[in-house]
C-alpha cells in the first residue's frame, strides 16, 4: 500500500540535462500538456460549427466564457475587458488541470507550491507593471488610503506594503493547500478501505464505513477542484483591479 | 381535462417554473465547501502576513545588524496586516450583491443593440 505522499512525487519520465540543469520532461509536465489538450480540444471542438443557435457542447463553452466575462466586468468594470483572455486561459488551466488529478493514478499539477507560486509570482509582477506603466510613480499612493493624516504614514505604509507582498504567497498556499490537503485526505480513507479489506471477517463489513467517507469526500473535493479554480480567477481580478482603477 | 397541459401555458410561466426547479437550494455539502474554502482563505490571509512581515523584518535585522528589534517590530505590523487583509476579506465578501437584491431592482427595457462595452 503506497503511501498517502506519494501521489506528489515528481518522476522524470524522459531525462533531459542542459548545462546541469534537470529539465527532465517529468509526469507534472505531462500532465500539465493534458491539461493544455483537453483545454484544446473543448474549445476546439465546441466552437468548430459555431452556429447561430449553439448546441450543448458550444453551449458550454460559451457559457464558460459569459461566466469569466461577467466576473472580469463586475470586478474590474470596462477598463477590463482586454484582460478577458488571460483570466479565461487561467480559470480554464487550473480547473482542469484540479479536475484531472481527480482521476486515479492522476497527478495533480496544482498541488505543487512550484506550479501554483510561479502563477502566483507572474500574476503579482503583472499587476506591479500594469500599474507603473498605467499611473506611473502614482501607483505607490495604493500604499497610501486616501485620507490618512501625516501622522499615522509611518504606521500604515509598512502594514499596506506588507499586506501587498503577502497577496502572491496567500494566492499561492491557498490552492496549493487545499489541493494537497484533500488528496491527502483522500488517500488516507481509501487506505482503510484496503487494509480493513485484507484483514477478513468482522473487518471487511467495517470497511463500508471509510469507503461511504470517501465517496462522500470525492464530491466534497469535486466542489473544492471547482472553487479553487474560481478563487483563483475571482482574486486575481480584483488585484488587477487595483492596478487598473487604482481605489480601494 | 382540468388543468392546462404544460404546452397551454404562456412560455414565461413555463420558464419561470422551471428557474425555480433548477435553482432551489443549495446542498449542504456545496454550503459546506464554499464555508470550507472561505474559512481556508481567511486562515491564510492572516498566517502569510504575519510571516511576511516577519521575514521582512529578519532580513532587515541581517542587513542592518539590529537583531532582534526590527524583527519584533515587523512582526507586529504583519499581524496588524493580517487582520486588515482579514477585514478587507470579509467586507469584500458582504459587498456582493445577491441574485434576490438584484431581481427587486426595476427592470430597464434595453433600446439599443450595443455590446455592454
């Protein structure tokens, strides 16, 4: 019975060194192109008639879109719409790619701080020159609300400075946690599930217990796949709001 | 017969049922992962700014030789952090307007055909 950590591990599966570097093609980038596929292929699919009147699979993709357009307008508002893209590749990536390590002997690619951070750090970077580049040295009154008096600067700079460096690491841990966390869980019931299997008589009739806890836990996770991913999407709109609209 | 098939109803009657019978409420277990992940985000917003700060604080200690007193100080601004970002949080969650608030609203029939941007 492998271990409830093992899931994570990285394994190369085609070796690949460039100057002493491992840049191995490993099964986190495997199934991180099998995220970008069924991406691919529901787009692709979904849209290749685009009628008039949609049928169900354009239906969903539309739907899809119509549902990352109304969260990018309510968020940022008009200003916002050239961001559509980038949020819809976004919320699309991770949901997929948290729904496929769903399915056993998957890999979750989102349960990786490595993965999840890397998105986290370009989006934070993003907003930072976004709003540079749209307000110019303007963009550091957002450490500064409107209104503050002299006195209390030197105590509300740091507190605003810190509560924008922790925006990155706190989008980051929280889909990476939750992620980890519930495949963890997971693992752990339908360890019992086996072992009290094996143990025979009264056992095997006891063994129902942990199996109903992870069919339960499946759909609790299914849920969590799915929130995640919009967490994710629904907070990096309103950070970039921040640098687009520059008010809290 | 007594009662109207469902094809004799005007088709805004009929649409209406059918919004009722496919909204209805929520399921526990969907209350209970939304609960989940807005606990989950709460408990890291507060965490990572109080480590931020920390580490802020650490590396200005090393830079400027003050060990421990910088790393005090940022400490207790990154808890003072944390509970803004906590703040911040919920009143972001409290200002979303429900469906219900938005279907009391007056209806505005729309006179052009323009896109909303």
């Amino acid at each position: 019975m492998a271990g409830p950590l093992e899931q994570f591990e990285i394994q190369p599966l085609y070796p690949i060194e460039v100057a002493g570097y491992d840049l191995s093609f490993t099964n986190a980038s495997a199934w991180m192109i099998f995220a970008l596929l069924v991406t691919w292929g529901f787009l692709f699919f979904g849209m290749r008639k685009s009628e008039l009147v949609p049928g169900r699979w354009q239906s969903a993709v539309e739907g899809l879109y119509e549902f990352v357009h109304g969260m990018v307008d309510t968020n940022i508002g008009p200003k916002g719409k050239k961001y559509v893209p980038f949020i819809f590749s976004l919320f699309i990536f991770i949901l997929i790619a948290n729904l496929a390590g769903l399915f056993p002997y998957a890999f979750t690619v989102t349960s990786h701080i490595a993965v999840t951070f890397a998105f986290a750090a370009f989006i934070f970077f993003m907003c930072v020159l976004i709003g540079l580049a749209k307000h110019g040295f303007r963009f550091f009154s957002l450490f500064l609300p409107a209104g503050t008096p002299w006195f209390l600067w030197i105590l509300v700079i740091p507190i605003e400075m810190i509560s924008f460096l922790s925006r990155p690491i706190t989008l980051s841990v929280r889909l990476f946690a939750n992620m980890t966390a519930g495949h963890i869980l997971l693992k752990i019931f339908i360890g019992f599930v086996v072992s009290l299997g094996v143990a025979g008589g009264i056992w095997s009739v006891v063994g129902i217990l942990p199996f109903a806890m992870t069919v339960a836990l499946f759909g609790l996770e299914l849920i969590v796949a799915v929130v995640q991913a919009y967490v994710f999407a629904l907070l990096t709109t309103v950070y970039l709001n921040d640098s687009i609209n520059l008010h809290h | 017969m007594t009662e109207p098939r469902p094809n004799e109803l005007p088709f805004e009657a009929r649409l209406a049922a059918a919004r009722a019978r496919a909204e209805g409420s929520p399921s526990p277990k969907q209350v209970a992962a939304n609960a989940f992940a807005q606990g989950t985000r709460l408990a890291i917003e507060l965490v990572v700014a109080v480590l931020v700060g920390a580490a802020i604080g650490y590396g200005l200690d090393v830079f400027f030789g003050t060990s421990p007193f910088l790393l005090l100080v940022m400490f207790m601004f990154g808890l003072v952090a944390g509970f803004l970002n906590l703040v911040r949080a919920v009143s972001y969650e409290q200002a979303k307007i429900t469906q219900a608030e938005l279907d009391a609203l007056p209806v505005v029939e729309d006179d052009d055909d323009d896109e909303k941007w």
